[in-house]
C-alpha cells in the first residue's frame, strides 16, 4: 500500500486523519496539526456519493414496500428510521473507502508555510 507523505512534516498520512473530517478533501494532519487539502480525487468520489445517495433512497422505498405487504407494520415506521437502519452500515464502509482511496491516491498539498522556511 501507498504511503503518502504530509507535504508539511513529511510523516506518513492515514485513513483516520481523512475519517476524522467532516469533508473528505479538507483535513488536518496528525502529527503537526495543519490543515492540508486534497484536489485529484475528491470530485469524483463526491459525485459517486450523490449518485450513491440517490440509489440507496430509491431502494429504501422499494424495500419498504415489499416489507409493507408482508408486514403491515412496516408501513407505519416512520422513513428516516428504517433508511438509518439500512443505510448506516453502507455509510461506515463506503467512509472507510474514500479514506483509504484518499491517502493511496489523493493529491494533497499544503498552502501555508513549509516547517523550517
């Protein structure tokens, strides 16, 4: 596996950096603290996201209505609880993916000072 390098310490980049942000192209290092961004890969995956998003709440009714028939029950749960039931899972892993395709092959710069200069 790739290791990507902070452009401003120089020490190695995980996936727990990227996870701990709330925006995947704008994070902050572990080591010295400094905010670096990401430009090469974080459109497409944004994009994929959407369309992610989308699809996911498509199926979501879908599944809701199949279960409807067979469970009447199901048709009075309300719908953001039945789509964080099914949805959470997804999120976990498609965020531990973006972190891990992030560092491996993500262009990260920094645009404050270099350490030392």
């Amino acid at each position: 596996m790739k290791e990507t390098p902070c452009p401003n310490c120089g020490k190695p980049l995980t996936g727990d950096m990227v996870r701990s942000s709330n925006v995947p192209c704008q994070f902050r290092c572990g080591h010295c603290r400094e905010r670096l961004y990401e430009y090469k890969v974080s459109a497409p995956i944004m994009l994929v996201s959407l369309a992610a998003i989308v699809l996911l709440i498509y199926l979501l009714m879908l599944l809701r209505n199949a279960a409807g028939s067979v469970l009447p029950a199901v048709q009075h749960v309300p719908m953001a609880v039945f789509a964080l039931v099914c949805a959470y899972p997804v999120f976990i892993v498609s965020e531990r993916m973006i972190a891990k395709y992030v560092i491996q092959n993500g262009n990260i710069i920094y645009r404050g000072k270099r350490k030392g200069s």
